[in-house]
C-alpha cells in the first residue's frame, strides 16, 4: 500500500493503489484548503484550484495530470516557480509514496528575488 507523508502536519497515512489524494487527505482529517477555501471549494470537481499541493518526493507515483488539472494550473498565479511539483489533489491519483506540502506558499518572484 502507498504511503503519504503530509510533511506540514508530521503525519504518515497508508492508502489503496489508486486513491484519491484530496479524498484520503480529508478522511485522515488533512486540512487541504487555506482560508475560506475550506468552506467555498469546488468539492473536487478541478475547478476551484483551491485544493492545490506541491509533491515533493515521488511525483513519478502519482497519476498523469490531465488535460482540467493542466488548464486549472496554467492560469493559477500560484503555479509559478512549482510546474514541477504542484497539483490538485482532487485530480491526482496515488500509485506509489509520495511526500505533500499543502498549502504552500505563493513563490511570484522565485527564491532569490530579493538577494
Ligand atoms: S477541490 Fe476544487 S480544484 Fe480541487
């Protein structure tokens, strides 16, 4: 069974092959949504964008991301600087372990703007 690691709230869950990464965020009480998101979401539907997280290990584990989850993303402000790592959790599927930030922060002008 696939491992999730949520790096933020230092905590392991152990998931089926295949599983819904939003679904089994929630169910092990994972809060995905920043803000008022948790009350105003799209309910997993990839429209709201709200429910984004960066893989950190093992994206190679995750399902493909299709072609909603990629336009949702190209138009988010937050994707920038994490194409790599980011997804929604609501559209990725868990195949193996991974490692999830959630929640993270807008990265607009990168890491070394200011230096
Ligand atoms: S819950 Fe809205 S995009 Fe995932």
């Amino acid at each position: 069974m696939p491992t999730i690691t949520f790096t933020s709230e230092k905590k392991e869950i152990q998931v089926p092959a295949g599983a819904n990464l939003r679904t089994e965020a929630l169910r092990a009480g994972v809060q995905l949504y920043p803000g008022v998101h948790k009350y105003l979401n799209c309910h997993g539907l990839g429209q709201c964008g709200s429910c984004r997280v960066l893989i950190t290990k093992g994206m190679e584990n995750t399902s493909r991301k299709g072609l909603l989850e990629s336009a949702r993303l190209a138009v988010s402000l937050a994707a920038i600087g994490n194409e790599q790592t980011m997804r929604l959790a609501c559209q990725t599927r868990v195949n193996g372990d991974i490692t999830v930030e959630t929640k993270p922060p807008l990265n607009l002008f990168g890491e070394n703007f200011f230096s």
